[in-house]
C-alpha cells in the first residue's frame, strides 16, 4: 500500500544498555568434599562458586534461563508471522504472533540464547563506557567533538555575539607538549555559572555546529546517491543515531557531533541510502558500500564508542 510506505520510517538504531537485575536465586548445593582428610565446614554452595549473569528489562513479565545468564524480558503477542528478538536500551523484549505457544517461544529463545547474550554483554559494556564518559560540567572540563577532546573556558567578558561560545585552536607550546593541536571552547559565562549553565550554553553551541556539519554532509551525499533530502531535523533520541522517511525528512541525532567525521558520514549516508532503498536488504547495503566502502568498519565504532550522557 503505497499510501502507508509515506509513514514507514527505518532507524539507525543505538542500544542503550539494559538494567541489572539481582542475580536469581538458585537451588543450594553443597559439595562435599570427596577427601575424608578435608573439614567440611570448608564446604560451598554452588550458588557461592558460580553466580550466574542476570539482565532485566525493566517490564519484564517472563524470565528464561539461557546458558551461564537469567534473563528477564518482555514478552508481547503481535501482528506478526515469526517470533522476533530485540536487544534495546532496556534489554531484551521479544514478540511472537498469537498462536504461537509459549513453549515455542522459549525454544527459540533458547536456540537463539547465546546471541541474546553476547548482545546483552555488549549493551552493559556499553553503558559502563558511558557513564565514565560523562561530563562534569565546569570550567576545564572536557567534552569530544569530532572525535578529539575540548575544554571549557568560561570567558564572562565576551558574549560572542548570538552563538554564546567561540572555538579556538591552538598549537601548544608547553614543555613535553610541543607541537600537540589544542582546542578550547570559550563560554560566554561569569566564572560562577552552575553545572546546568555551563552544559545548557554548551549543548546550544553544539546542536548549531551538528545542523550545520549535517546539512553539509547531506549535500555531499545525496547527488552521489541520487537522492534529494528536504528536511533535516535534529533529535535528542537516546536509542536511534537516525531516521529517513520516504518523502525526504532525515532526521539525525545531534549528538553525533561527539563522533569521527567518518562515522558521521556513515549515518548520513546510511540514512539516505534509505531514500532509495527502503528496507535493510542486501541492495540497500551495496547502496550504503558505494558511497562509504568501508561502512561495516564504521558501523562496529558507532556501535562501540562511548559518548557523553546529557
């Protein structure tokens, strides 16, 4: 139905890591000692030896042990022809079709278990680089833009102008630091400016540059691809990097400003591959290998690199 496709949107999507839960309680074993020499109060349980990793989506309503893990999903009945496993943000929600039986579920899910848990571990790295990314915000802090660090200067004897903050780069000529390229965002701010101040004025500064680097690489795009975008919005998503709809709208996460120009690139290009092939098929990958030959390198560091929560 041609009328629906208009509303169809693919997303690039960013997992975020799901939440722990306590690790389950297991039967307690204990082994005794096979030695009649060995005291057995030195005796464990199996549940002391081995604690079993646990994930738990926050809505969870049924729970499966698979492998060496207990994992806590949710599970929903849908309009849909086969079972489907999701690894988001929250952790992992699975959806079946109606006549599908519970058991069945489970068995696939099982099948299925070790990728279920390779993806679970990956997400939970990914929020621990996360949060020790994450930014104070003051004066000398530092945050990633395009992939290299940037300190914060509050400067309250400027305003610059309506953009609130200037970018200086600098070679540095420090001893041991000779030659080294700096750069550091002046901040129209008094030196008493609180936390959220600082990080206001800051992500302000940052969502110009990401339109403006955005619309940018859309140009250089889009007449390789033979496309044309019409709108560019911005979002603050925390689970897509971006959207493409079939009428032209892109949409893309302003944090990607914090990555390699590279990687950016291959969220752009990703997203108006889509404006010639609506799905993830093989032709839509040759479409995105065109333009960015080494798109699966790029696509494992957006996966992995750590950005600054806001």
């Amino acid at each position: 139905m041609p009328a629906l496709r208009s509303f169809f949107q693919y997303t690039l999507d960013l997992f975020g890591p799901p939440a722990l839960v306590e690790p389950a309680q297991v039967a307690t074993e204990v082994i005794a000692s096979l030695n009649p020499g060995v005291d057995h109060e030195l005796t464990q349980s199996l549940s002391q030896v081995i604690a079993p990793a646990s994930y738990s989506h926050p809505q969870a309503n049924r729970q499966l042990r698979l492998g060496d893990a207990v994992v806590a999903y949710l599970f929903k009945r849908a309009k849909r022809r086969t079972i489907g496993f999701v690894v988001g943000p929250d952790g992992l929600v699975v959806r079946a079709p109606r006549w599908t039986p519970v058991t069945e579920v489970e068995a696939a899910l099982r099948e299925k278990g070790p990728w279920v848990t390779r993806k679970l571990d990956e997400a939970r790295q990914r929020q621990q680089r996360q949060q020790a990314a994450r930014v104070d915000w003051a004066d000398g802090t530092m945050f990633p833009l395009f992939g290299s660090d940037v300190r914060v200067v509050l400067d309250p004897t400027h305003a610059f102008g309506a953009v609130g903050a200037q970018l200086d780069n600098f070679v540095d000529s420090g001893p041991g630091q000779e030659g080294i390229n700096r750069a550091t965002l002046r901040v129209g701010l008094p030196t008493t400016a609180t936390p959220e101040q600082i990080r206001d004025a800051v992500q302000a500064w940052l969502m110009r540059q990401a339109r403006q680097h955005f619309e940018q690489r859309l140009n250089h795009f889009a007449p390789l691809l033979q496309v044309q975008w019409h709108k560019l919005s911005l979002s603050s998503a925390s689970t897509r990097w971006g959207s493409a709809r079939i009428d032209g709208s892109i949409r893309l996460n302003w944090r990607l400003i914090h990555l390699r120009p590279a990687v950016i690139d291959y969220v752009v290009a990703h997203e108006l591959s889509h404006l010639r092939v609506m799905d993830h098929s093989a032709r839509f990958w040759d479409t995105v290998r065109s333009v960015v030959p080494d798109y699966a390198h790029l696509r494992g560091q957006l996966r992995d690199d750590a950005i600054p929560k806001w």
